[in-house]
C-alpha cells in the first residue's frame, strides 16, 4: 500500500528539517513550497529537505522544488536536499539540476553543511 504524503518539521539548532513521505507532484509540491516560504518567513534561514521516504517525484514535483530553491534565494536562505531516491536522483541528474541543488547521502553530512 503507497504511503499518504505527509509534511513535518523538526529542529536541529538552527536548522529546519522538513520531513517530506509519499508521493511529490504538483500538488504535494506546492504544499511543500508553501511551507518552506512559511519558515522562511518565519526567519528560518537554513531549511533541509528529507525526502528518504519520497516514493515518487515526478517533474511537476521538481518544478516545485526548483520554486522553492528560488524562493529561498530571494530571500537569502538556504535549502538543501538529503536521501534523495535513486529515480529522484536521476531526475535531478537528467535535467542538470544537481548543479543547483546539492544532495547529500546522509542528514548528517547535510547538517554539517550549512556550517560551511
């Protein structure tokens, strides 16, 4: 049975992590996006991305994804990517995007940095 997708955030000293399970198309990514520009609001200015339990991502999910990295440049923070799926990973390959949007193996390498 396919996971629901669900959102949820947790703190790491200063850094926001969005837990992100299920399905990531438009929908679920304009979800997301509203989120993050949320947090940054907020003034959270260092949010990571968990998307270990993203079962599927297709290219309106990553278009969202783009969106949101964007957003968070205009505001001056930091979105970063971890436990990309091997297919999300592809994607990201396959459209030159894993030059903009950096993907780390684990969230401990992620955490590490926004400390650089």
């Amino acid at each position: 049975m396919a996971l629901g997708f669900s959102a949820s955030t947790r703190q790491y000293r200063d850094i926001t992590v969005v837990d992100v399970r299920g399905r990531f198309t438009l929908i679920e990514g304009e979800a997301i996006h509203e989120l993050i520009a949320d947090l940054f609001r907020d003034g959270r200015k260092k949010v990571l991305l968990n998307l270990r339990d993203v079962s599927y991502l297709d290219s309106s999910g990553l278009a969202q994804l783009v969106r949101a990295l964007c957003t968070a440049r205009k505001t001056g923070a930091e979105l970063k990517a971890v436990d990309l799926s091997p297919r999300a990973a592809e994607v990201l390959k396959l459209t030159n995007l894993t030059a903009v949007f950096a993907d780390f193996p684990d969230e401990q390498a992620a955490i590490q940095s926004f400390a650089t």
